[in-house]
C-alpha cells in the first residue's frame, strides 16, 4: 500500500505461533509484556491446580488452570492479530469504495 502502514502479521500465522510456543503469538504481534504476563499466570495456576487436584487426576487435570489461561492466550493473541488485520484492510480501502453498496452512482 502507498499510505505508509505496515502490513501487519498474518492472524494464521500468529494463531499457529501461539499453539506451538504460549506467549511467540504476543512477541511476533510486538506485545511481550503481556505474553508474559500470560506465561506468568500461566505457571502459577497450573502450580495451584496440582496442589488442589485431587491425587487420582490426570496430567491435564492437575495442571488445568494453566492449560486454561494457555488457551486464552491463544485466544487473545489470535483476536489481536484479527483487529490489526482488520483494521489494515478497512485503511487500505478505498475512500469511494464501500462494501454495502451506499456508494453514490454517476448517472
């Protein structure tokens, strides 16, 4: 585009980041503090959870509250990317052009 923005990252691809490494979505989206944040909680809750789970619970069970906060981490990272793009698409646009059709007709 000629107005200067920056392409941002593509959401798929920070989904995909966030699935594989918590906390890579909210670095490649240049946010770390807040994926760290979500690191964070995510560690302490999955700690409080083994001590709260009961001792016949599995391995997602005891670890549940990290599992949690990882899943809104994925979320959140994903979200964020689909607002930039968003957004991005919405600037790129054309002044005249309009999608639901309201643009004045030249007859």
């Amino acid at each position: 585009m000629t107005d200067g923005t920056a392409t941002p990252v593509n959401p798929y691809l920070v989904l995909g980041a966030a699935v594989v490494l918590p906390a890579s979505g909210h670095v490649m989206l240049g946010v770390p503090v807040r994926g760290l944040q979500f690191l964070f909680f995510m560690v302490i809750l999955g700690w409080v959870t083994t001590k709260l789970a009961p001792a016949d619970a599995g391995f997602i069970g005891r670890h549940a509250g990290g599992f949690l906060i990882y899943a809104l981490s994925v979320l959140d990272a994903y979200r964020i990317a689909r607002i930039r793009h968003a957004i991005w698409v919405h600037k790129a646009r054309p002044a005249g052009d309009s999608a639901g059709g309201d643009a004045p007709s030249n007859i």
